[in-house]
C-alpha cells in the first residue's frame, strides 16, 4: 500500500506528543526530528524536507501553539497544511485551448506507463466531457508501442491516426493534427516515444513536436515508485520542454512517497493527476490536500465519496447522506454499501480512505470476500422488516432462528452483525468528517 512506511512512521513521530498537555520545546524538537527522518525515509527529496521540518518548526514555535489549547493537534495541523502546500495547495485543472482541439502531448521515460495514461486520460475526458478525443502515435521506435496504443484505444472507442514506424515522428504529428481538424475532435493526444534514459536525441524529437504542435499540455508521466529518480527525471524534461504538469503513475504499489512530495517543490510543476491501477477508470485528479491527509493515514474522504457517487445514483447517495446523518444506518442499507462497495474496488481500497481506519489494525479484518456476500444476502433477508430496521433487537434467540432459516451457522450471523456495528461506526465518523480522524491521532 502506498505510504504505508510514511505514514506508520509520521503518526509514530506524533505519538511523541500523545496524551501531552503540554508541549515542550524538547518534544518540539524530537517530534520534527522524527519527522524529518520519515520523510527522508520516504526519498523526499533533502532540500524539500528541510525546508519542510524548518517551516513547521517555525509555525509551530512562533504563534501560541505551544501555550495554546491542545498542542498536539495543532501541531498535527500544522504538519497536514504544510504537507499540502509542498504539494501545491489546489488540485491543477487541465488547461483546455480557447479553440479546438486541446493538443496534449504525452511524455515520460519508457515504462513509466505512458501509454496506459494516455488511454485513461482520454477515458476521463470522454466519460466527463463526452469528448472526442484522437490519438496521435508518434512512437516510431518500437513497434509493439504502436500496437498497444491500437489495444488502449479500441478498450475506449477513441480513434487512433499512425503511420507506422517508417515516418518521422513530426511528420506524424503534423498529419495527425490536420485529421484532428478534418474530424473535428476537439482533443488530440499524442502519445510520444520514451527510452530507458532521459537523451538528448529523444529530447530534440520531442521539442521538434513541441514546435509543430504547440500542446497546451505538456504531461509528464513517471512512476512513483521509482521515487527521486521520478524527480530528477521530471526535472530533465522540465528544462528541456517546460512541462506544464506531472501525471504521477503506480500510486496503488508501495511507493514510499517521495516522488509525491518533492516533484511540485522541486520542478514548480504541479502533479495533475494520479494513476492508481491498470484500469481505464483509474486516474484520479491530484488533490494536494487530501493526498496529504493520506499520507498522513487520515484517509481521504473525499475522493472516497466521489467514487462512490460514480458507482450509485443521486438519490441513493443523498439518502445515505441523511442516513448517516441521522445515524439510522439499518440491514437494508448495509446490504445496498456491501454491493456497491464490490463495485468500488472492494473493502480494503475504501477503508484506507477512510480517516481513523486507514491505518487501524483493528478493523484490517473487516474485509468481506465477494463471495460471502450472498451468504450475507441469505442472512439479511431471514430477518424480519423489523429486525432489518432495528437491529439492536437481535437478541440471542433471535440469531439462532435468522441463522437457521438462511441456513448458515449462528457464529456468521454474529459476526455479521459485527461487521455492521463496525460499518455504522465508519458511517458516522464519516459524517463527522476529518477533524474526528485528527482527535483519533492525538487523542487529548
Ligand atoms: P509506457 O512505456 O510509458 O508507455 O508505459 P505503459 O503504458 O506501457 O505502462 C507500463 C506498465 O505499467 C504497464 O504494465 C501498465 O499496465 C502499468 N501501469 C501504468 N500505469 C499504472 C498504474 O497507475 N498502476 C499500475 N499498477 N500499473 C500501471
């Protein structure tokens, strides 16, 4: 899991300061240092971890934070804010040209999964703005790229203009931009050739197709597990191309978080979006912001509840808002979440999003398999209208009989209704929204 490291070791660092009413400048001082060994830990890169550790030392020792209410909390606070201004503060929008099409070309080294981002992106463009986007393949050096930009393509229905790997690259482009106009798409792709290795003939190609096309994006794709090496190479590109964003790939690997971090504070190039899977579906739009309540194992509620209005209608996702407002969250709708949850990428990708259980070994075992879902539909519907509204009649004797007539062992049932008890908890601490999750860090 991504920033599983970061975060295990920033709460640790916090923990310094746990149950203190009082914060000393000793406990100051200890906390950031652990801090800064977490994130240097993590590959931030060092300039930008000291910057870091000196800004939040400052903040916190130069207002009231020490003398002040709750110490801790304004500390984790703190640490949130800056950790979202080193990411840029406000998630970046795609530029759009004034008249169409919106030329995007795509860079990056090989492997870094520029190719599948090129697809994803004209997915989302497709899915959000009912777009007609084309493809422009302008890697000419490896065959099979073509081929996979042809796969890509077909999975989304967006046309494809090649002309095999026997014509230059520019040549390409320019043909490619008079079919986009002919067809009148209003955006173009064009997915460029990526080595192993930031050279500069591959860089002298790409500015040439920076020249004839005039992109209004400039999207530089790395892999963020390859953590300050993302960096450097996002810093090659930039000062050859002047990149106007970053799309930060393989954020559902392990990645330490160090790339995240340090790449809009070194290059002054926002991330725009993030990749988190090998599906069409999955890039995201980079929130600085709640990236950092990730990192910092507060989950991240609102990409979560984005999802989930993908995945549901308005009205079912408005009667759950004042469900779980008015905390009367009952069976039959833990049966409609345990469905729509499979439709979401399942327990464990939701429940790190939710602050307070991202990281709480506790609940790692609330996991529900697929397949017991119909195990648990069974159960559910042996219940009566009652005891689907009311569960807090199911007394014993009420168990056994539920456990009978869905024809599974008392044991499940109970544990069932765990696993309920637990969602109703999750649902109200997400109606309480993020400072419950800060109160859960630095209790006290
Ligand atoms: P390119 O050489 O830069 O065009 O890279 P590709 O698009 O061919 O991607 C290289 C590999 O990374 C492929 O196996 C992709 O499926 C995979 N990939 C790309 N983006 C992601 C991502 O966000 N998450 C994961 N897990 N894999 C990715």
């Amino acid at each position: 899991m991504a920033f599983e490291g970061l975060t295990e070791r920033l709460q640790n660092a916090m923990k310094t300061l746990r149950g203190k009413g009082k914060v000393s400048e000793s406990d100051l001082r200890e906390t950031m240092r652990e801090i800064r060994l977490a994130l240097l830990e993590a590959d931030v890169n060092f300039d930008v971890v000291k910057t870091f550790v000196k800004t939040v030392r400052d903040r916190a020792m130069g207002s009231k934070v020490l003398d002040g209410l709750n110490p801790a909390q304004q500390i984790v606070k703190i640490v949130n804010e800056e950790l979202t201004k080193t990411m840029g503060s406000d998630a970046s929008e795609l530029n759009k040209s004034p008249k169409i099409p919106t030329i995007i070309m795509m860079v990056g080294l090989q492997g870094a999964g520029k190719t599948t981002t090129a697809g994803k992106l004209a997915n989302k463009l497709k899915t959000e703005q009912h777009a007609r986007p084309l493809f422009i393949a302008a890697d000419v050096y490896r065959p099979a790229a073509i081929d996979q930009l042809e796969q890509v393509a077909k999975q989304i229905d967006v046309p494809v203009f090649q002309l095999g790997t026997d014509v230059d690259p520019v040549e390409i482009v320019r043909q490619g931009l008079a079919k986009a106009e002919a067809d009148k798409n209003d955006y173009v792709i064009i997915d460029t050739a990526g080595r192993l290795q930031i050279d500069e003939q591959l860089m002298d190609e790409l500015a040439n197709i920076k020249k004839l096309a005039n992109p209004t994006e400039i999207l530089l794709v790395v892999d963020a597990m390859t953590g300050q090496n993302a960096v450097n190479t996002a810093t090659g590109f930039n000062d050859k191309l002047d990149i106007t964003g970053v799309v930060l790939t393989k954020l559902d690997g392990d990645t330490r978080g160090g790339a995240a971090l340090s790449i809009r504070a070194v290059t002054g190039k926002p991330i725009k979006f993030v990749g988190e899977g090998e599906k069409m579906s999955d890039l995201d739009t980079f929130h600085p912001d709640r990236m950092a309540s990730r990192i910092l194992g507060m989950g991240d509620m609102l990409t979560l509840i984005e999802k989930a209005q993908q995945v549901s209608d308005e009205k079912q996702a408005a009667d759950l808002e004042q469900k779980m407002r008015e905390n009367s969250f009952d069976f039959n709708d833990f049966l409609d979440q345990m469905d729509q949850m499979n439709k979401m990428g399942g327990m464990e990708s939701i429940m790190k999003m939710i602050p307070g259980l991202a990281n709480n070994p506790a609940l790692a075992n609330a996991q529900i398999d697929p397949k017991d879902l119909a195990h648990m539909r069974a159960t559910v519907y042996s219940m009566t209208p009652q005891e689907r509204e009311h569960p807090e009649v199911l007394n014993p004797s009420r168990r056994r009989r539920i456990a009978a007539g869905a024809g599974r062992p008392v044991q499940e049932v109970n544990r069932m209704i765990k696993q309920f008890d637990q969602m109703k908890k999750m649902m109200k601490q997400m109606s309480n929204g993020n400072m419950g999750a800060l109160d859960q860090m630095v209790p006290g």
